[in-house]
C-alpha cells in the first residue's frame, strides 16, 4: 500500500465522530437476595461454578440466553427463580469487573 493510500485511510478514520450522552442511573430494581453478592461461588454447588445469588443458576446461563438473541424478560420467564433486580445487579457485576480491568487481557501491539 502506498503512503499516499496509508495516509488517506488514516484522513477517512478520523472524521469519525464520537457521541457520549451522560445520563442518571435509574434506582437499581429489587433483588430477591439483596443480602449476598449478586454472583456467588460455592465450592460444593455446582462444583464451584458461578451463580446467581441465592440459586443453583449459573451466570454463563444468562449470558449464553442473552448472546443467542434472548431478551433479559425471556430469561427471567423461563427461570423464575430470579428477578430483573438480580439480572440487573448480575450485569453490573460483569460491567464492573470489565471496567476494572479483570476480564482483559493485556496486548502489546
């Protein structure tokens, strides 16, 4: 590729525009297990799997519903055993753990 060609591809990615739209976070929705951690790990349950507080339902569970195109209402119809609160606080949870840094790995290019 030409310089010419690098440097018009660099032009063309730097009229990107970038929108950032602050917004209030709504009061978190009640949890059945407001008491525990919203994902838990319990050595004799599941062979320590991850789980949603207070069930035998694995966190991946929700995730694999929700990357098959499920909405987060479909899965608390099919397990009603949680809530939208313990959905919710499950979500942040993983939001939380991304922001800090725990589920990346560091890359040097």
């Amino acid at each position: 590729m030409s310089k010419t060609a690098v440097e018009t591809k660099r032009k063309q990615k730097s009229k990107a525009k970038v929108i950032v739209v602050k917004t209030e976070s709504p009061k978190p929705l009640p949890r059945r297990n407001p008491e525990v951690p919203p994902i838990t790990i319990h050595p004799e349950r599941l062979g320590g799997t991850p789980t949603i507080a207070g069930t035998r339902l694995p966190v991946v569970t929700l995730l694999d519903y929700l990357i098959e195109g499920a909405t987060v209402q479909e899965f608390i119809d099919d397990f009603d055993a949680v809530s939208l609160g313990d959905v919710e606080a499950v979500l942040e949870k993983i939001k939380e753990a991304l922001e800090e840094g725990w589920l990346a790995e560091r890359v040097n290019e």
